[in-house]
C-alpha cells in the first residue's frame, strides 16, 4: 500500500509535466519570493526547457532564487555541470538576475566548496527550501546521495562530498536532513528503466531500503511524485 501522504500525479508526457510544473512555480511564488532547489538528469533538462517557454507573467521568475541540489566537481562550462544545464535549458532564455543564481561551484576545492555552499544556503533559506527538485536514478539514488553512501541520509551537515560509485567523480550534495526539511519536493522521474525502482519505493517492496530515495520524506513538508505512464507502469 502506498503512503497516503505521498501525492502522485502521472502524465502522459513532457508536455503535461511541463504544465504541471508551471502551476506549482507559479502557486507557489505569487505572493512571495521563493527559494528553489534545481536537480540535474535528462528528465529535469527537458521540463527545464518547457518551462523556458513560461515567460512572465505566466511564471513569476524575479521572485525565484535558484540553488542546487547537488553538483559535480567540475568548472561551471564543463558538459557535465548541473549549471551548465540547467542555463542551457533555462536561463539563457529567461535571464534571471545574476544574485539570485546560487551555483555550487563545482571548481572549487570540494572540501572548502561545501562549507562555502552551507553559508549560501543558511544565510539564505535558515535550512529550509520553499521547493525541491529530485530526480531518480535507476539505482535509487538521488541528488547524489548513492545506495553506497546511506550515511548521507542522516549527516548532520548541509552538504557533504559524494563519490559516484561507478567513475569515481566526487561530488557535493545536500544530505538527506536538508532534502527533508523542504516545504515542497518534485521527484521528475520518466522512462521504462525506472518503473521498477519507483514501485519498489512506493509499495516498499523488495530492497526499497536500500535506495536513498526511498528515504526522501518531508518532515512538515509535501511530496508529489510527478512520473510519465512509462515510469508509472508498475504501480
């Protein structure tokens, strides 16, 4: 059975999602400014790039300041940075204000990086995000909290490096009690390839403990799982 205060919306592609979206930015900054934690992966680039098309008034965009939730530890015109990304897909076309794009600098040394990048955060949003974007892997993790480093989960610090378990390459990420304490959290999740691994996150079947995904669960906050009929197939 799956827990009823996760809320699940399926589409049939990014066109819905887009829309989606667009209307939980838009409830949501209003009436007030926001702070708003980006994710990287292919599903997150593609609504980043509907969402491009949203110009003002449609999405207020000068109330939303831009943040991160993970990075890879590389310069920010690297093909594999987060930010590199997401101003491809966004912010070339809605230009938002220099100070309100909060970047980790994935060119720094990490270890300085990421008590450099805890400041930015608490100073900013007192430890706590108006809204969340994750993505998923297929191997449960997201941001970059891996199944191979669970104590993420549970650090007390803002942000920690992470290893990708595969390649090696270190990262900075928020840890799970930063995640968690978001008041707002989009898990973007499309493909066949996930299907599995969102049922067994949802219905806690199988080895879903072992997913720090699965351990993304606002402590005040609201979780919608936003997936494509592919991802949702299974459940």
């Amino acid at each position: 059975m799956i827990d009823p205060k996760i809320n699940i919306k399926v589409f049939n592609d990014y066109i819905e999602i887009g829309d989606f979206v667009r209307s939980v930015i838009t409830e949501d900054a209003v009436n007030e400014n926001i702070n708003m934690a980006l994710s990287g992966g292919n599903t997150p680039r593609s609504i980043y790039a509907l969402l491009s098309e949203y110009k003002k008034p449609f999405i207020p965009w000068e109330k939303i300041k831009f943040y991160w939730g993970d990075e890879r530890c590389v310069p920010p015109d690297n093909q594999s940075s987060n930010y590199l990304m997401v101003k491809e897909a966004l912010f070339d076309k809605i230009h938002p204000a220099k100070d309100r794009i909060c970047r980790i600098r994935g060119e720094n040394d990490p270890d300085l990086e990421k008590e450099r990048y805890k400041q930015v955060v608490i100073s900013n949003t007192k430890g706590i995000f108006d809204l969340m974007f994750l993505g998923l892997g297929t191997d449960g993790h997201t941001a970059s909290i891996f199944p191979n480093q669970m104590h993420l989960l549970t650090s007390e610090k803002v942000c920690e490096k992470a290893v990708h378990p595969d390649s090696g390459q270190i990262r900075i990420t928020l840890t799970g009690p930063i995640l968690n304490a978001s008041r707002k959290i989009l898990f973007l999740v499309t493909g066949s390839e996930k299907s599995q691994v969102v049922y067994d996150i949802l219905h806690q079947k199988g080895e879903w403990e072992k997913y720090p995904a699965s351990h993304i669960k606002p402590i005040d906050g609201q979780i919608i799982w936003i997936l494509d009929k592919k991802a949702a197939a299974r459940i």
